[in-house]
C-alpha cells in the first residue's frame, strides 16, 4: 500500500499578491482581465505596452464617445462605457517588455 504523506501546512505557498502595471504617474493598475480603465492617458500608455503600436491621448479620446472594449487585440464596440482590458499585459511582462 502507497504511504500516504501527511498534510503539512507549512508546504503550502502563500499567494502571490495580485499583479500591477505602473501606469506614467506613478499609479499602479491591475492588468488582470476586465480591469477597467477610465484615464486616457493610462489608457494610451497601457495600450502602447500591450500592443507594441503608437496608441496616442488622441487616438484613444476619438473612441471614447461610442465606448471601446479591448481584449485579445482587437476593438469591440460596446456602448457608453470605456474600458480597457489589459489581461495580456502579463505576457507582455513576463517577456521582459
């Protein structure tokens, strides 16, 4: 019969606090998916990191109207809300960007 170990709490790892992105002044936001977004400026900087594109205030203020919704790389329209989903920062990280 197989030994069976016993459990020993002080094996299990505690969890990793929840991962960030300093945005240009000095904030720090959650790239987890669904992060909502509601400054332009950390907007365009997020998105410059995400997507290696020249995402400008302007570009993203011009979208702010109709109300974006961005995952996977591409723009959603969704109505009068603005986010900005920011999940694949973490690879953009993990990547040494």
């Amino acid at each position: 019969m197989p030994r069976i170990r016993s459990y020993n709490p002080d094996r299990i790892l505690s969890p990793l606090p929840p991962p960030v992105v300093e945005v240009g002044d000095g904030r720090l936001v959650p790239w987890e998916d669904g992060a909502l977004l509601h400054d332009v400026k950390a907007a365009a900087e997020i998105l410059t990191q995400k997507l290696g594109g020249g995402y400008s205030e302007q570009m993203i203020r011009r979208r702010i109207n109709g109300g974006i919704w961005i995952k996977n790389q591409h723009w959603y329209k969704t109505g009068s809300l603005y986010k900005v989903s920011i999940a694949r920062v973490i690879e953009w990280q993990a990547k040494g960007g």
